[in-house]
C-alpha cells in the first residue's frame, strides 16, 4: 500500500522520504507483522516495561514426524523382536532408568532431565496430532489446506499473555517457524520472529537486525519521527489504539537501533570449544543460540530438529515405505544426543535451569510393533503412547514418569493426554490455562480443557 508522505526534509543527511523508506525496510525485514504483532494492543495494557524483568522461559526442541519411543526414551527388550527392533537399552546415571544405546551423553545427565514415558492421544495425522498436542484440543482429522488450528497453540498464547523481559528483544524465536501451527481464534497476531538460516554457516546472520551503522546511527537519532509513522496506521490491520501503535513501533526500533539481539544472535562471541560441543551442524548450533537468546531475555525458543548429513529427509516420520528406520536413527540420534546434551548442560552450568524449561519432543510416535516393506523395517504412525523429555524449569529432575505396557503399545501407568503437559508448561510461565477467551463467535472457551498439571514435575 502506498502511503502519502509530506514533503520536506528532516534533520541529518537523509531525506524523510528516504529515511521513513530505509526505516520501514528495516521494520518489515523485523517481520512486522509477525514479531511485534500488537502485544500491547491484544493485552490491553499500557506499554511494555522500560527495565529487564525476571521471569520463566521455554525452549523446545521439536522433532517433527514423531520420534519412535521404541527407539529413543522407552525401549522393550523383553518384547517379541518384531516390536523391540535393533537397538538396545543402556543404564543412566539415574538407577532403573534406561534410554537408547545411540544416546550416551545423554544418558550420562539422566539427572538433569525427566521423561514422560504415557503420553496418549487419539489423532492419527501429522497435522492433527500437532494442532492436538500444542494447542490441547483434539485436532480436526480433515489433513487438508490452509493447515491452521482450530484453537490457539501453546506458544501464540504464551505470546500474547506474557509481557516481555527485556525491550529490544524478541518475545518469541523460531528456529525456524513450527510447520502447521498458528493462532486460531486468537487471530494472526502473536507469531514469532522467524529465523530460517543455518546458524552453523560462516555466513550466517540475521538479516533483520543487520543494518549497518551509519544507518543504524542515523534511525537511532530520529525517535522523535515516531509521530510520523501514524500515516501507516492504515497499511497495518488490528490496530486497536493509538497507543498500542506508538508501542509497537517503538518496539520495533528499539530492535533496529539497539544491540541486544544482534548480541544474541551472533555467536561468533560463544567460546569455539563450546560451539564444539554442541556440534558445529544446523541443529548443535540453533541449541546454542537457543540458549543465548533465553539468556539475552527471549522467553520463548522453539526449534525444528533440521535435515542433518545423511538423513534422507527432514522428518522422523519413520515408514517402512520410505526408508530404514534403524539406517536413519543411526544419524539422527547421536547428533541428538550431542546438541541437547550440551545445551541441558550449559543451562545447568550458567545457572539458568530454574528459569528456563528444556522441553524435546514431537507430535506422536511410531507403531511399537515393526512394519516391513520389502525388506525394509519401518514403523507407521502410532499417538496411543509417547515419550517427552523435560529439564529444568526449577522442577524435579532425575525420573521417569508414567510407563507403557510390556510392547510399548499404550500407558500402563499415569496415562497423560497433551493437555496435561501444556498445564503444566502454562504454570511454569505463571499463566492460568483455566481462562477463557472469546473465538469468532463469542462463544467463550478455555485455554486448556479437563487438564491437571503433571503432579510428578510442579508437586500437588
């Protein structure tokens, strides 16, 4: 849309023309619409805190397609060998909890994390399994265009509710944007600030926050032009208030004028023998500027486990069909193990594990018994029993939770539906999941259903 701009010059070297042009670049390279989306508008307060505040983050690791249990965080050795499969158990430094032979590190800082071995839902799809567990309402069976649940997931609420720690950072950094999630009734407002690149590359950088330091100078000495941007208050929808406009801008050019997350995101200062060890691959090192950004005041970090070398594609959606899936484990696991046993470490090490909740997992399981192909074991798509590790976040670490049947194939003990586990990360981040909010109609609905906290992780 174009936007009538009066003419004249403003002080310095640029024109306002070409100033309010370079500075909308630079505001819509921020994703605009995705990072800032209104966060003082849609809660209805006055703007954000001027000062860091402390408080609770979340970093997630998601593996999308559905990491089997039967080969990561629940193996059966008793079980007949077309359900147990190739791998092996291998003892943690937590007596009686046994994880995958292909996970060593992290089976050494069993200590440090808790598994959820009975998690249980109904939904069959990639995409309803992941409306179901992110968002706590069972996801629409129909796996059919545009993608977008029904009902907000966790992290666009987690957005919208809580103010953030530290002006000119980010609210919320994907790593990059979750597939099929979005904000439901809650609207397209609360997204995160996506971030696609490989961090492991020499070249990377973000390019929202690259601007050079002339210009960086030149935007920095021009708050007083914020009035001006009124006249885009048409080209932006939702706006609710004047000052909600004024917040947001401000908002945005503390981002382009400030340092912080560009700090945050360059992790060229991180010491090279750490960036070692978190594995100098795409997912090692979006672990570590995961952890980075929760330091800097991030809140919430989610990540998608990416393609790594050799893996024929970017899923652990494991069938028969399309591939080996003891061949690809075999890849994926040990670069698991490294990156999260190194960032669970290092937030343990900086003392962060009681603000910050460590959270891996995916939108279901496979099939505790083996398919074949022509030869080639796979598993097919099975929600009825799955596996999530948790570490920190001030909650007791050191234990498994719940447990499945001799075959893997459903709880046998502390049954947990996904919403059991959202209630328990909404009151990590002191957000009560029995409110409600009103979806299209004004029909009033709650942010959680029939849900209890996990009593094992945040007690009675």
């Amino acid at each position: 849309m174009s936007m009538p701009i009066p003419a004249g010059r403003c002080e310095g070297t640029l024109p306002r023309r070409a100033f309010l042009r370079a500075a909308l670049t630079g505001l819509s390279g921020l994703g605009l619409a995705d990072l800032l989306r209104l966060e003082a508008a849609a809660r209805g307060d006055g703007p954000a805190p001027s000062g860091p505040s402390p408080g609770p983050s979340i970093i997630l690791v998601w593996l999308w397609g559905g990491p089997s249990h039967m080969e990561t965080f629940d193996l059966k050795p008793e079980a007949p060998e077309e359900y147990r499969g190739e791998f092996r158990p291998i003892e943690t430094n937590v007596p009686g909890v046994l994880i995958s032979e292909h996970l060593p590190r992290l089976a050494r800082i069993a200590d440090k994390y808790a598994l959820v071995r009975s998690l249980t839902h109904e939904s069959p799809g990639h995409v309803n399994s992941t409306h179901t567990v992110l968002t706590g309402y069972t996801g629409e069976l129909v796996e059919s265009p545009p993608f977008q649940p029904k009902y907000p997931d966790f992290f666009q609420v987690a957005h919208a509710l809580m103010p953030s720690r530290l002006p000119g950072m980010p609210q919320w950094v994907a790593l990059p944007r979750l597939r099929y999630t979005g904000g439901g009734h809650f609207g397209a407002s609360h997204g995160p600030f996506a971030v696609a690149g490989d961090p492991s590359a020499p070249e990377f950088q973000v390019p929202a926050l690259s601007l050079d330091e002339n210009r960086r100078g030149q935007l920095a000495t021009r708050g007083r032009l914020l009035e001006r941007f009124d006249q885009m208050r048409r080209a932006i929808d939702r706006i609710e208030s004047v000052a909600a406009l004024d917040t947001f801008q401000r908002q945005a050019l503390s981002l382009l004028t400030g340092t912080a997350a560009r700090d945050a995101f360059d992790l060229s200062r991180e010491d090279p023998r750490l960036r070692d060890r978190y594995g100098r691959d795409e997912i090692g090192q979006r672990c570590l500027l995961a952890r980075r950004l929760v330091e800097a005041g991030v809140r919430l970090v989610t990540i998608d486990f990416p393609c790594v070398p050799g893996q024929k594609a970017f899923s652990w959606d494991d069938h028969a069909s399309v591939w080996n899936i003891f061949d690809q484990m075999k890849i994926r696991l040990p670069v698991l193990d490294r990156a999260v046993s190194a960032l669970i470490e290092d937030v343990y090490a900086r003392g962060m594990e009681r603000d910050t909740l460590v959270v891996v997992m995916g939108e279901m399981s496979h099939t505790p018994k083996l398919s074949n192909h022509q030869g080639q074991p796979g598993r097919e798509h099975w929600s009825r029993a799955m596996s999530a590790l948790l570490s920190g976040g001030g909650m007791p670490m050191g234990q498994a939770i719940g447990a499945t049947t001799r075959r893997g194939e459903e709880p046998a003990d502390r049954p947990f539906h996904p919403r059991d586990l959202l209630a328990t990360w909404y009151r990590f981040l002191g957000i009560d999941y029995h409110q409600t909010f009103s979806d299209q109609t004004g029909r009033p609905i709650p942010l959680l259903a029939e849900a209890e906290p996990i009593r094992e992780l945040v007690g009675a």
